[in-house]
C-alpha cells in the first residue's frame, strides 16, 4: 500500500523530519521523484491567546506543579517518572510531597496502575479525556509539563503533537523521551530539559533540584513560535499544494473537465 501511494504520489507530507527522510529514501528506492516536506503539527496561537487573558495567574502555594496531557501507552509510558518519583520518596519523603502531578488523558489499565503507585507519596490529580479548552487551562496552571516517549523501536522519529501547544504555553518542560526528532526539538526550547527513559537517576536528580527550588527556570517567552505556529504551517502547505497543481499538466486539467462534463 505505502509502495502504490509512493508510486503515484506528486507530493508527501511527513509531521517529523526523520519521517520525511525515511520516506524521501523510498522514493528513491522506487526511483520516484516525489517532493517530500516535513510539516509539524504546530499549535493554533488564538487557542492560547484567549485562554490566556482569562486565566488567572497561579497563587503562590507550597506545591510544585508538574502537567501531563494527553494518551498514556506503551509508547508514552510514565514508568521512567514514576520510578524517579519513587527512588526520591525514598531518600527524601517530605521533599516528593511537594509535587503535585497533574494528568489530563486516556490511560490503558497498565498505564493507569502505574500512576496509582504515586498516590501515597505526592499529590495525584488525574482526569480522564477533557475538552481542548480544559488541557490548555491545565497547561497555564503548569509550573513545569512533561513530555513522554518510550525508547522503542521507531520512536526516534515520533513527535508527541502536545509539545507544539507546551511550546506556546511557555512554561519549562522536561522531557523524558530519546534520541531524535523529539529529542532535537526540544533541544533547541530555553527553558527543557531532556533525559533518556533510561536515566531514572537522572530524572530524579532534576526533580530533587526543581522540588528545592534549586534549579532555574526560564519560562521560555525567548522562543521563536513562528515555525509552529499554524498559519506559518498553512502557507507552507499551500506552496506544496500549489507545486502540485502547477505540475498537473494539460492531460490531467482535460481529465478534470471531461469529469465535469460527464
């Protein structure tokens, strides 16, 4: 199926760019010259311009508030942050009962016991699916958001779409995915941190830092949205899409009025 779409293909889009790679290098494989662009799946900034105005700022309060939205499964498992939360509860209980963990998503039954390891140790605020308007609210209310993203085959070419909207809520976000595309993107965020699932040391570290007010946060108003910003992102299809016609040719504009006419 992917060889028959390749094969009759003017234009492919891919959402990462070792996606777009991937299939650029099949393209070649079936010696087809498809143009192949990379789109993210950005954010809509008047999403996050409204919520904005009428969300009030967060009070200050003895918590430290940590944000996850979106799907919980093997691919986005919270296993590295649950073990991290764990090992810190250990070696310093009253510290961990500062975090207040906020989750806002589907969860498979695995997924959803591990979360539950958590409830005796810091404050667990779960919700089911919300409403688009809910998450963003939730993401503003966010000292920090995190990101998940198993290290399993194929995931060096995943990107979670919640990092785009993360982006424009500007707070920090820790990152606990990879190395790749999502890796890369956050990477170039002032205010991510990044761990591998594998540094659970790592992870709890940081968290130890955060939790003692010891590590600094930039809120990441220096980043340049423009890239993900869904009207950038239109225009850039609609030159992709322009390509495409003006490369349809006489035969398939005759095709289209024979198609009218019939």
């Amino acid at each position: 199926m992917e060889r028959y779409a390749l094969r009759h293909a003017k234009a492919v889009i891919a959402t990462s760019p070792r996606s777009a790679r991937t299939l650029a290098d099949r393209c070649r494989e079936l010696k087809h010259d498809a143009q192949v662009t990379c789109l993210y799946n950005g954010f809509d900034p008047d999403d996050f311009d409204s919520i904005a105005r009428l969300t009030p700022q967060r009070p200050s309060r003895c918590t430290w508030r940590l944000v996850y939205t979106g799907t919980l499964f093997s691919l986005t498992s919270p296993k590295p942050l649950v073990d991290a939360i764990e090992h810190l509860a250990k070696s310093e209980p009253r510290l961990v009962q500062k975090l207040e963990f906020v989750l806002a998503g589907r969860r498979t039954a695995e997924q959803d016991q591990l979360i539950r390891r958590l409830s005796p140790l810091c404050r667990l605020e779960t919700h089911d699916y919300v409403a688009h308007e809910h998450a963003i609210r939730l993401m503003l209310s966010a000292d920090v958001m995190c990101v998940l993203l198993s290290d399993v085959v194929g995931a060096a070419r995943v990107i979670p779409a919640k990092i785009f909207e993360y982006f424009a809520a500007r707070r920090p976000i820790l990152g606990i995915v990879p190395k790749g595309d999502a890796w890369d993107l956050l990477s170039d965020h002032p205010a991510a941190f990044t761990y591998e699932p594998h540094d659970v040391p790592g992870i709890c570290a940081w968290l130890s830092r955060w939790l003692r007010n010891e590590a600094f946060l930039p809120d990441g108003a220096s980043l340049d949205l423009r890239a993900y910003d869904r009207r950038a992102q239109a225009e850039s299809l609609a030159a992709v899409l322009n390509d495409v016609a003006a490369s349809a040719g006489p035969v398939h504009r005759m095709t289209e009025a024979n198609a009218y006419s019939g």
